[in-house]
C-alpha cells in the first residue's frame, strides 16, 4: 500500500499547484447537492468524492462497515468507526485517485455519480458538535490582552504558564463557513458611564483560531496523556470565535466570556485529518517554568500552518490584515487535551476544541482586531480607504490556512462569514 502522504503521488483528476486539496490532502467533510440528501465527501482539487455513492460500488467492501454511515448530515458516523478505519478509508481513496490507477479514471459511468464539481455541491456543518472548549493558548495574544487590560509588566496571570487556561463555550451557534449573523446586542458600560447601556456591540472582533476534532471517546474518569492524544483526534478546522468586546468588557467578571461569545463562531467545511498534517511537525515554544509531568511531551508536536485574515467590505476592495501561524502556539494540542482530561472529564466524537485567538510576536501577526488597533486606538486603512477599528456591518472576514513543504501544499479552504446589521 501507498504512503497517503507521498510528496510524489500525482491524481488522475487535475489539481491546480495552489489548491488546498491535493491528493494528499483528502479532507472530509458533508456536502449536499440540489435534490439530494446530505452525505460525507473527501475533496480533491475543485472536485468531491461522494462517499456514499462510492460505497454503493463495494470499494469500500474491506472496511467492514454499515454503509449507511456515509448518508448522514454529519460526519460523526465515520469518524466513529475509528482512527484506524478512517485511515483505511482514506488510503483506499487515495489509491482510487492515483494517477495510474484505472479503476476509477476509465470509468466514465461511474465518475458521473462519485465525482461532483465542488460550485455544484452545498457544503454543511461536518460534524455535530456535542461539547465545545475555546482555549487562550497563545502567549502573544495572551500578553497582548494583558498589556490592554492589566499591568503591561505582568501581563500573564500567574497560573497562564502552568496549565492550558479554556472555558466552555456554546456549541449550538457555531456555523459552517458561509453563514452569515446578525450583529450581536447586549449590555455594554462605557468609560464614562455610571450605568450600563444595552444595544448592538460598537465593537464587533474576529478571533484567528483553529479547532480540533475528537474522534475517539472516553469514558467518564479516564484521563488521555499527551503521548496517546494524537489518537483520540482526527483533524482540525479553522475557526472564527467572534468576539464583541465591549460587551465582553463589561461581563466578563467573575466567571468569564458569556453574552460576548455565544451568538456566533463559523468554521471551514472540510476537515483536514491529523495525518495528513503529520509532516508538518516542527518544535514547539520552550515552556519555562517547566510544566507537570502529565502535561509534558517529547517530540515536534507543534504544527507549521501559515494563517491569514482578510477583510471584505461590503462594496470595498478586500485587504489582508494579519498573517500568523499555528506554531505560534505556546500549548499544543495534546496538552491541551490532556488538560482538559485529567480531571477525567469525558470527550464524545465530534466534540470541538478551539486553539485560542493565535497571534505571532509582531503587529502584523496579531490575530484579532483587539490586538491590530490595539483596541480603536491606532484604526487599520483598508484597500478602498476606509479604517476600521473594529468590524462593521456588510463587512464579510474570510479565514484561510495552509502548511507547505515538499512542493505538497495542504489547505482548509476558506472559513468566512458576513455581519449583518442587528436585528431589531
């Protein structure tokens, strides 16, 4: 059997250099077309493997499988059956879309019913979400707000460096990519008010993250160690935790994002698999002081992913306006599951954990409009001339990623949403 990762492996179905969705790639994701039910897909290139359809042909005879599990409207079925079926099943796609394989590439009537052009295809939420946790795991975000919020010369709360800070987050308004909301309302206190006021938020925030998937579960009381973490999560999404501020500013005491988090997060379709990722590794931060023993790992367990944000006004030119990277993460992944666990808190397939806003040690690297106007004080000029301090209505902020190496670019595809004016 092939290598799913082999920096030489070339598809029958032509994949431009720049796509996110190379043969060795394959990420999964749910797609629905016009008249049909929702079922899983892999992408390659502009086109998705329907997965359901292609079950219907036995290549899927070797998995030993319901088939059925492929005409959910979520992918939780799949990725229920396991980190080892799931490889299976993508090598088997791999096989199936190498180039000098003709199972599939000469048989045109079959193509005709396995393989749609992605402008055909509505893309839906992949997974359902049955617990969400957004984390706060980048130190240079995390001194950032500091410095805004408390004393610049201690900007990190004393427990930041010992243990993966997160809290619990509301899993019914996380949205796919293209979904749109309206501005959020709530209280709010300004400067110079003796009372707080309630209305839309004056100061609407992105929040550069990505999240991670559970595909495996445990039971209430087990703990998962940062050594076996990597089996218990299949891939991750990019991930906007919007953000209004002030209404965050005011609430925010004593038990942390309520009001100001909830009513909106959007996430890219397609689920890229913590294997196709693995070449990516690169070193983590030096964590000082040195951590417990059970949040300590051996290895590269950071990943190189580049990010970016773009903001899209509603008649405007679009501009980039920050350019980060995963492995400006100060905890990895596995620390943060392995945290998160160790109370022996249980975790359930299609759970969703969210990296914390990722931001690099310089201002143009800053992942949240908080962090770029160093809050209102120093407005971004967009292309078509227009500043922002914060984000305003008609504006659409489309997330994207990628990590590159070999000449095998691996990508998400785009995580975006447009603000619409509050609702009365």
């Amino acid at each position: 059997m092939i290598n799913p990762n082999d920096p030489t492996l070339k598809s029958w179905i032509a994949v431009d250099k720049d796509s996110d969705f190379p043969i060795q790639n394959l990420p999964f994701g749910i797609f629905k077309r016009e008249g049909k039910l929702p079922r899983a897909g892999i992408a390659i290139g502009d086109y998705v493997v329907d997965l359901a359809e292609a079950a219907l042909t036995g290549y899927f005879r070797e998995l030993h499988v319901n088939l059925q599990i492929f005409e959910h409207n979520h992918l939780n079925p799949v990725i229920g059956m396991g980190k080892e079926k799931c490889r299976m099943l993508r090598q088997i796609i791999s096989e199936l879309l190498r180039h000098d394989n003709p199972e599939l590439r000469d048989r045109p009537d079959i193509q005709k019913r396995v393989i749609h052009h992605r402008s055909s295809v509505e893309m839906l939420l992949p997974v359902r979400i049955g617990d969400y946790t957004d984390f706060y795991s980048s130190i240079d975000h995390a001194t950032n707000i500091g410095k805004m919020l408390r004393d610049p010369d201690n900007a990190l709360l004393p427990n930041w460096k010992h243990l993966p800070v997160a809290y619990h987050g509301r899993a019914s308004s996380i949205c796919v990519s293209g979904h749109n909301f309206h501005r959020p309302k709530g209280q709010m206190k300004p400067p110079d008010a003796d009372q707080p006021v309630f209305g839309p938020t004056k100061a609407l925030d992105f929040e550069l993250e990505t999240a991670f998937i559970i595909g495996t579960p445990t039971q209430m009381g087990d703990s998962v160690t940062t050594s076996a973490a990597d089996q218990f999560i299949f891939g991750m999404v990019l991930f906007n935790d919007w953000s209004a501020r002030d209404i965050q500013a005011w609430e925010y005491v004593p038990l942390g994002p309520f009001l100001a988090k909830n009513f909106a997060s959007t996430i890219s379709p397609w689920i890229i698999t913590l294997d196709a990722l693995e070449p990516f590794r690169v070193e983590g931060y030096t964590q000082s002081p040195a951590v417990l023993p059970y949040l300590h790992y051996t290895g590269n367990r950071n990943l190189d992913i580049q990010l970016e944000v773009i903001i899209q006004p509603e008649k405007g030119e679009p501009t980039c306006v920050t350019r980060s990277n995963y492995r400006y993460m100060y905890w990895t992944m596995e620390q943060q599951l392995a945290h998160h666990t160790v109370n022996g808190c249980n975790i359930q397939v299609g759970d969703m954990m969210a990296s914390g806003t990722i931001s690099g040690p310089t201002p143009e690297s800053f992942g949240s409009m908080m962090e770029l106007t160093w809050r209102g004080s120093k407005p971004l000029k967009l292309k078509d001339g227009s500043e922002r301090k914060y984000i305003d209505n008609g504006d659409t902020v489309i997330i994207r990623g990628h990590a590159e190496k070999n000449g095998v670019r691996i990508g998400f595809g785009e995580c975006k949403a447009t603000v619409l004016p509050a609702k009365n």
